[in-house]
C-alpha cells in the first residue's frame, strides 16, 4: 500500500512540476509580447543603415586577435544589427574598431607561479551612423586561471583575451542599441 501510495505522488509530483515549469514559460512569453517587446535588431536599425562596412585596427603587440575581432564584428552585423557588411566606398554605416591591447595583472600565487590573473582589455569603437559620428571606449575585465606550463599558459592568455573581447562586444551591442531606442524617442 504505500508503495503504490509513493508511486502516485511521485508521479503527481512531477506532473505539477511540468505544468508549473510551462506555466511560468508561457507567462513569460506573455509579459513580453503584452508589454512591446521587441529585439535589439530593431533598435540598432534607427541607429545604423543596412550598409556597413567594418575595420579592426591591430595593435601591434597581440595582432594574432585581429582576424578574430573583425569575424566577431561582422558576425554581429549579420545576426545582431540583421546589416550587411560591405566595402567602404558602398557603406552608409561605418564601424571602426581599434584594439587597444591588454594588461594582466596577477591575483594568486602558487609557489612562486602565477596561478590566477585578471585581464584588462582595451577597445575603441568610430562609429559613422544616422546620428553622425560616434565614439565609445570600452575597458572589460576577465579573470582567469593559469597553468604552470609555458605552452598551456600562452593558450589560457589569448582564451583570456577573446573572452575579454566578447565581454566589449557585448557592451558595444548594448551601447548601440540604447542609442537606437533613444534615437527612435526622439523622432
């Protein structure tokens, strides 16, 4: 008897806990579409034209970065501003991006090694759009663990700068897309 008895309240259990999980799914997709919600594609539209052509300046110091950060840039042109990225003489948009380098600084130690750091990493953005000209610099922060081996360790630096990147990145994306939605209040 109670082995049947755990038996339906563990199935009960689970089924109030699907219709809770789906509840709370549909509420949410509710709120959103009810409240005007709408993509940061379409805010970065009254900001940016269709058109835009995209330059990463190298420093000097790391430029094995570079190709990465301008793939990142275009990437975000397709998916996020839903752009086209094109040459210069073609773009209404411009987007340059200015790699500034980056600082390590050394938070913990193991035996005389540096076993935990924090990157500070560097990025200018010139921006040509609807509004006119636009500049915005970005300092991101990343920690990250190290290894003792030089080859690890030289590996784990360059991860720890993209990381660093993507964090700028991300900044960028939100810093277009509340000029665009105060630029579409404006009009």
């Amino acid at each position: 008897m109670f082995r049947y008895l755990s038996q339906f309240f563990s199935k009960e259990k689970r089924l109030v806990s699907f219709i809770i999980h789906h509840s709370s799914f549909i509420l949410i997709a509710l709120l959103l579409t009810a409240c005007g919600y709408k993509p940061s594609a379409h805010a970065i539209q009254n900001l940016f034209f269709d058109t835009v052509y995209v330059e990463v300046k190298v420093d000097r110091a790391e430029p094995e970065n570079a190709p990465y950060l301008k793939d990142e840039m275009n990437r975000m042109v397709y998916t996020r501003f839903k752009g086209r990225v094109v040459p210069k003489d073609q773009a209404q948009s411009q987007i340059v991006v200015s790699y500034a380098g980056s600082r390590f600084t050394p938070l913990t130690y193991t035996d005389g090694y540096v076993t935990r750091y924090r990157v500070h990493v560097r990025v200018h953005f010139d921006m040509v759009t609807k509004q006119g000209k636009l500049s915005k610099s970005i300092t991101t922060i990343y920690d990250s663990d190290i290894d003792e081996s030089a080859l690890s360790s030289s590996a784990l630096r360059i991860e720890a700068i993209r990381k660093g990147l993507e964090k700028a990145m991300d900044e960028f994306l939100a810093y277009a897309t509340a000029k665009g939605m105060l630029s579409a209040k404006s009009k």
